[in-house]
C-alpha cells in the first residue's frame, strides 16, 4: 500500500492549526480530513502531538530531534 503523501502532509498541517488554535485559546472540537476524523476535548495537546508524530515516521521524518549547541 503506497503512501499518500500530500494527504499525509495535509492532515498534518491541520493538526499544527488545530494544535495552535488550541494554546491560542480557540476552541476545536474536531477534526477531520481523507475520511478520518479525530474528536478532541478541551486542550488535548497530547493527542495532537501523538498524530503528528505518527504523521512523522509514516512520511519518514520520524526521529529527528533539536540539535543541542554546547558552549565551551
């Protein structure tokens, strides 16, 4: 099964809104796109984040984390 990329990469971008309407005190209820819809309540950051993540390894960006800089 192949996977759908752009799809994939609109779920996500939605997420990032709905995630950003949720800590800017907006209210979203739910969420839905390709078919699938996702139901949050009150400010489930966690679940949001838990997606995009999922959205992540599925496109293969799964594991990349912040570059820590050390000052000597």
């Amino acid at each position: 099964m192949a996977i759908d990329t752009v799809a994939l990469n609109a779920e996500k971008h939605k997420l990032i809104d709905a995630r950003t309407r949720l800590l800017t005190g907006e209210s979203v209820q739910s969420l839905s796109s390709n078919g699938r819809s996702v139901g949050y309540r009150g400010i489930d950051i966690a679940s949001i984040n838990a997606r995009i993540a999922e959205i992540d390894n599925l496109l293969g960006l799964g594991g990349r984390h912040a570059i820590g800089v050390r000052a000597h």
